[in-house]
C-alpha cells in the first residue's frame, strides 16, 4: 500500500509499511475520503514534502493571495511542489488511493 516516513534528529529516515500502523489512525479517518481537504482556499501537511517542510496547495486566488503574501513578507520560504521530491506525485498518488479506499457510508437506516 505505502509507506509512512518519520525523520529522527538523528537524520535516519525509518519507513514503516501503512499496514502495520493502519489500526492506530482514528476510526472516521476509515471514512473521509477528502485527504487534502478539497474545499479549503489553503490546505497544508506533509504527504509528498521533505523533513522540516510542509505541502500546501492553494486552491483559489484567495488563497494564492495569502500565500504568496506570506512568502513576499518573507514569513515563509517556497518551492514548488512539483521540484521536490516526492512532491506532488506522492500527494496526489495518496490522495487517489485514499479516495479509492474509503469504507462506504450507509445513510438508510435499517428497518425493524
């Protein structure tokens, strides 16, 4: 399935299969399938970004406006996702297999 990455102080990189850490994420993780959180003008998180950075996706002009304010007053440094690795390929291959997976929501209530 994947992999999840964690980055010691020490500058090891541990890799551990999704499947031996799947039962720890929380039950309604199961069900939503909106990994990069869609409707948001700015999502921000660390699937397909390197140790000490963060992914962010910009999904209106409202939001491009804030981020590229905040990296003009010099808050924040960027790169392009799609220039690191493994960048954008990765956050769109989880955010596909996430979607692909999701358990399904049974909104019919059961009759007695």
């Amino acid at each position: 399935m994947g992999e999840s990455f964690i980055y010691l102080d020490s500058g090891e990189d541990v890799r551990v299969p999704l499947n031996d850490v799947k039962s720890y994420a929380r039950n309604n993780c199961h069900f939503c399938e909106d990994l990069t959180a869609d409707y948001a003008d700015i999502s921000v998180g660390s699937i397909g970004s390197g140790s000490g950075w963060s992914s962010v996706i910009t999904r209106n002009q409202k939001g491009e406006n804030i981020f590229k304010g905040a990296i003009k007053a010099k808050l924040i440094e960027s790169k392009n996702l799609k220039d690191v690795k493994p960048g954008q390929f990765l956050v769109e291959r989880i955010a596909g297999i996430k979607r692909n997976n999701c358990k399904p929501i049974n909104l019919n209530k059961k009759k007695e």
